[in-house]
C-alpha cells in the first residue's frame, strides 16, 4: 500500500472575498474619516504655581467627535522634557535643594495622582490647580 501525501489550501468562497473587502473598504474610510487631537497641559499646586507639572494627551478621534481607541496620556520630565508614564517618573535623576520646596513637589505629585479620571484632564484642560 502507497501512503499518498495530500495537502488542502484554504480557498474563501466568494461571499468571503467580498466580506473581507467590504470589512477592507470600512476601515479605509475610518482612517479618512479620523484625525489625531493633542492637548499640552499643566497640573499645578494651588497654593504656589510655580511648581507644575506638563502633561500631554493623544488620540484619535472621528468627525463626529467621538474618541477612537485609547488616549495616550504621558508627563514631561522636569528637566529634560522625555515622556514620563507616571507623574513620579518626572523626577527620576532630579531632587530639590530644599526641605520645604521637595513637600511642595510631593504634595503636588500626590494630588495629581488622586484625581479621578487623570485621562479626561490631560485630554480636556489647559490648566488644572490641585
């Protein structure tokens, strides 16, 4: 007896061709559609603005104004302005000289990361006192 080696291609039916196309043509049309918005922000502590910490949101969103995927939210270094995941992470390589100054910065990093729904802030607002 003879072992016959056979192989099977997947083959798409002709309602799957034209599925996959018009699933093709939609996204097409919601890459036209869409835009990328971006808001630069400032977080700053009430009782003395000078001490403030930028922030940026990204995203994409549709011409009726709805916000497509996710919006990527970021801080700014202090010094040397990189991306920054937390606010936190804005001060890595960087400490204040003074006792009184570093309460203010923990105070301001504490109430930034208190406020609900961070993401609306950095996407909607130019200034936020906390």
């Amino acid at each position: 007896m003879k072992n016959i080696g056979a192989s099977v291609d997947a083959v798409l039916t002709q309602e799957e061709e034209e599925e996959e196309e018009k699933v093709e043509e939609i996204e097409e049309e919601v890459e036209e559609e869409c835009m990328w918005k971006k808001n630069e922000m400032i977080f700053c502590l009430q009782e003395d603005p000078k001490y403030s910490i930028s922030a940026i949101g990204k995203w994409y969103e549709n011409t009726s104004g709805e916000v497509i995927g996710d919006v990527d939210t970021y801080f700014r270094h202090i010094l040397t302005n990189q991306r920054c995941e937390s606010v936190r992470d804005c001060f890595d390589g960087w400490s204040e000289q003074d006792e009184k100054s570093a309460e203010h910065w923990e105070t301001l990093c504490e109430r930034i990361e208190n406020l609900g729904s961070i993401e609306e802030y950095i996407a909607n607002e130019k200034r936020v006192e906390v």
